[in-house]
C-alpha cells in the first residue's frame, strides 16, 4: 500500500491555510473533507493563496522579513479546529526556510518581487509538507510552470524573472564586454598608439599598458562574479 500525501497536498492546499470567513478564490464548493484547513480546487490556487498571504504580510501588516512573516504564519502558540492550544518550533521553520531560499531571516525582502515571493512560498510549501522524495518527486512538491501559473493568478506578470538580474548573466556580460573592448583596442594597432601617443601628455591615464590592465581586470572580475555566483548559488542550496 502507498503512502498517503500530506494533507496539505491532498486538499490542494499546500500552504495549509486555515479555514475562517474569508472567501478565497477557488476554493471548493465542499469543504466537508477537512475540518481545520481550506481546500481548493487546483494546486495553483493553493499556491496563489501562499503567495495573496505573504504580499499581505508586507503591505498591509509591515512585516519586511521572514522572520517577521513566519511568526506571523506560524506563532510558536496557536490553537487546533477544536480549540485546544499547540506550540509548534517557529524558529526551526525559520531557519528551514531560510536555508531553502538563501534570505537572512532578518534581511529585508521585497515580497513584491515575484521571483521572491515564489522563492518563499515553495519554500513554505516545501516546510509545510516534508520532503516529496519518498512520493518519487525531487526536492519541490510542484515544477516551475505550476509556480509560474500560481504567480500570475497571484497577479504577477507571466514573464520569469529577467535575464539581466541573474549574477551569472552580469558576470558574462562584463567579462565579455570586456574581452570585446580588449579585441578592439588590440586590433586598432597603430592607429590606436598614434592617437593614444598624442593625447597621453595631456591624459596620462590612457598609457597602453593602464588601458590594457583596466581591460584585462574587468575580464577578470566579470568571470570571477559568475563563479562566485555559482560557488554562492551552491552554498545557498539554490536551484
């Protein structure tokens, strides 16, 4: 016999959002299959209701951290669908969370950003459930387009986050740029040393070998910020 999915999984509510007055959209018609937690209709509704919560958290509440949101998501004291109170280990999902999307709990974030505010809720989503391993999934309950389907029902644009943000993507293009302006000024020859000899009196920074190192320590930077980002990426277990 298999073993069964978490409740939050099973209710397409993977946030393990409580049930209370709210109406959220796409919630089931019947929500007699749960006493205590919400269930939807779709997983991206779920996820969508995730992330409605956490953009809540920062605009109307203040709360810049995820330390500050995980104490608000999940107190250290809280009570069941009967009433009888529970402590639950808030700092322990802090930090799992934390771990998982490579954020300082106490560095501020902009949960408007929706490449942070898919971070965080897969992240919860990933505390809330356990590890999908045992069910033969990778390390998330969900793949990329069903986040991505989340977010824009989230009121995200549909674009994934831009190319230019990435630090692998920067480092290539200073390098390369670099490398580029390096070929140039290398191929100009001595059309470039005659202007350069003229001007050099009145501009001494434009001596060859400066213009030269100026150029070959941006191409040393550029690729040295994609390995960083890459060794950093890997230490932040970012996927």
């Amino acid at each position: 016999m298999g073993k069964t999915l978490p409740r939050g999984i099973r209710n397409c509510n993977p946030g393990n959002i409580e049930r209370g007055t709210d109406r959220w959209l796409g919630m089931s018609a019947d929500q007699s299959s749960d006493p205590r937690f919400l269930v939807f209709d779709t997983p991206e509704y779920g996820i969508r209701a995730v992330m409605r919560l956490l953009i809540n958290y920062q605009e109307r509440h203040g709360l810049w951290t995820l330390r500050e949101m995980l104490n608000r998501w999940a107190p250290p004291v809280g009570k069941d669908e009967k009433g009888k109170a529970y402590t639950q280990n808030t700092s322990g999902y802090i930090q799992h969370v934390s771990r998982l999307t490579g954020f300082d709990p106490d560095e501020r974030i902009d949960i408007l950003d929706r490449y942070v505010c898919v971070s965080v809720a897969r992240a919860i989503i990933r505390h809330e459930n356990g590890s999908p391993e045992p069910f033969g999934k990778p390390e998330f309950w969900y793949d990329d387009a069903t986040y991505d389907r989340a977010a824009v029902m989230a009121g995200f644009q549909a674009e994934s986050k831009p190319l230019t943000h990435s630090r692998t993507i920067g480092g290539t293009i200073i390098g390369g740029g670099a490398a580029v302006a390096g070929a140039i000024y290398e191929s100009a020859g001595e059309v470039m040393q005659s202007a350069q000899q003229a001007v050099t009196p009145l501009i001494p920074f434009l001596d060859g070998d400066i213009v030269r190192m100026a150029i070959y320590g941006l191409i040393a930077a550029g690729f040295g910020a994609i390995v960083y980002a890459r060794v950093d990426d890997w230490r932040r277990k970012i996927r």
